[in-house]
C-alpha cells in the first residue's frame, strides 16, 4: 500500500512543521502530498509553495471545493501546476456541504451530483483542448446563455501537459461514489472503514458498469484515503489525541439537518455515539462531545497505537479496496509515523 500526507486544514495558521514534512516526503518514499480548503486557507497555494521542494511526490488537491472556483478556473490552475510540477499534480474535486456552499461561497447547492457531473466534463473538455469549450447544462453554461450575447466559447492558449492528468472525487455516500467510480480517474474518502470494503467495493461496481471506455480503466482507478494516524504509548493514549477530531467532524460540521460525515460514521454503526456526541456539542461542552467518542469508532477509521499495534491495525487496511493511504498527523512527527507504519 502507498502512503501519502496530508497537510490537512489550517486553523489559525500554517501548521507548524508542514513545509518541513512536505520537503521531506521524497525521502521518506511517500506516494503522494495532498492539501485541504474549508473556509480559510485555499488548496491550491500551499501545494504549489511547498511543492516546489518536492521532486517526485505526486502533489494533489484533497479537496478543492468545486463552489470555489469555476470549473474553467479549476482545469487553468490544474494545468498550471501539473506544468509547473512536471506532471505530478492530482486534482481532487468535492462538493463540501450546502453550511460552507451557501454560507461562505454564497452558491447554490441542490443536485450536487448533477452539478459534480456537468464540473468535471467542463473540466475534461479544457484537458484534452480539442475544441472550444461548450456545456448547456442546468449549473453551468458555456457560454453564458443569460448574459449580454457577447460571450465566445473558447479554446485554452496553454497546451496542457497531460490531456488525461488525473482527476479525483471526494464522496461519502452510495450514489456519489459510484458517480467516482463512473466518472473520474479516483475516489478520495473520508471516514474509510476497512471493515466495510466489499459494500464500498459494491458501491464502486455500480459506477465501473458505467463507465466510458475512453476512461482510464478500472483497474487503474485509485482509491486514496484520508486516515488520521496517532503515534503513542498504547490504543488508549493515542486515541484520546483523536478523540476531539471526531467530535468536530460528528458533532460540529454541516448544518443540523444535514451532517455527511456524521451520515458516515452513523452508517458504521455508531447512532448512539453519534447522538451523544452531537448533544454535548451542541451544548456547547466540547471536552464531554471528545470523551463520547468511544475508542471502537476511533480505531474503525483511523489507526491508534504505538508502532507494533498500528502496523497490526494496517493489516485491514491492506486487504481493503484502499491503494493509497494518506496519513494525517502532526506534521512535526510525520517520519516516526511513516517509519511506525511500515515493516
């Protein structure tokens, strides 16, 4: 199994060590760098900086949100970094959420699927620059059918150095990612479960029976997953380091009505955690919201433990539909991790 980093979302400021870990990842033999946007910080810009002192590490988006940036925007930045990087760039696309589309991006967010479909053939269309770009869809139109007339569909001046440079999706239910597995050249989940791999594996099926032959064939599709890692004395220390994570993504994302990661994890069979967790939170008693967060959901997605345990935790992970494994950690200890988790 590869390893990737990600770099994960900046809170108040670059996260101390990144640029350190990041220069380091071709000698630690990672696969593969990634780099996250939320409300803050964007994706693009630190995987440009701090990839530029990287030499053979794939560099990807993980995720740029799709409300951020047209898809023309998306496919000009995607062509520009894989110049820039001698090809080794990854465009990782999501839809994020209607609490971050409509209240920070000031977007729309019904049909996403819909939206992601007519996004990523926009995006293709500039890749392969055969033509000029054209789409009557219901979410983006080229040229614009409701300004002044004036609008030309257009063709990029850059000639893009890989026509098929990869493109990945960020999905956490059924439909959306058989729409990866459809559509685009890589899954990215978040809140992976190993013990579960055959229905995703089921779910990916679903979007293989769809597929165009003029796609990369299934059998080169990736499946690269977010897992956070915690190197400590034994399970219970190092899940604790964790626990307070979990309780953001469950208790605190999305709106009150509509909670994806909380759906995941709810699929995973941990309603009444889910619950508790989401009371305390909501209370505004952040500390209990870490503590309902039991150790049995921890080690479901993340790995927990001191090297000999997460090596011995891998081991699902290696027999799941999982091709890559980005690991998420202080960057300030990302090398005893990688050293932690390989034989």
């Amino acid at each position: 199994m590869r390893l990737g980093f990600s770099t994960g979302y900046w809170s108040a400021g670059p996260p101390p060590g990144t640029a350190e870990a990041v220069a380091a990842a071709d000698d630690l033999g990672l696969d593969s760098v990634w780099t996250a946007e939320a409300y803050g910080s964007d994706a693009l810009t630190p995987l440009a900086w701090w990839g530029a002192s990287t030499r053979t590490v794939r560099l990807g988006t993980a995720i740029a949100q799709m409300a951020a940036r047209t898809p023309t925007a998306a496919a000009m930045a995607a062509m520009t970094l894989d110049h820039l990087s001698g090809g080794r760039f990854v465009l990782g696309l999501g839809a994020s959420g209607p609490q971050v589309v409509e209240g920070w991006y000031g977007q729309p967010y019904p049909r996403p699927l819909e939206r992601t479909r007519e996004y990523v053939d926009v995006v293709r269309q500039v890749l392969r620059r055969e033509a000029p770009v054209r789409l009557d869809g219901a979410h983006y139109q080229l040229p614009f059918r409701g300004g002044t007339g004036q609008g030309k569909a257009l063709r990029p001046t850059v000639h893009p150095l890989r026509t098929d440079l990869p493109i990945h999706l960020a999905a956490q239910g059924p439909k959306n990612t058989a729409l990866a597995a459809e559509i685009a050249d890589g899954w990215l989940p978040f809140l992976f479960s190993p013990r579960l791999s055959d229905t995703y594996a089921e779910h990916l099926a679903a979007g293989f029976a769809r597929r165009s032959p003029d796609r990369t064939p299934s059998s080169a599709f990736e499946v690269s997953a977010a897992v956070p890692v915690s190197l400590g004395d034994d399970v219970e220390q190092a899940a604790d380091a964790l626990r307070p994570h979990f309780a953001l993504y469950v208790g605190g994302m999305g709106s009150a009505s509509t909670n994806f990661h909380r759906d995941a994890v709810e699929r995973l069979g941990h309603e009444a955690a889910c619950a508790e967790i989401a009371r305390r939170w909501t209370d505004g008693d952040r500390a209990g919201a870490a503590a309902a967060v039991p150790t049995e959901l921890v080690l479901d997605v993340a790995l927990a433990g001191n090297p000999a345990q997460l090596r011995e935790q891998m081991l699902a992970w290696q027999r799941s539909v999982v091709t890559t494994l980005i690991v998420q950690t202080d960057p300030r200890i990302l090398p005893a991790v990688v050293s932690a988790l390989r034989p």
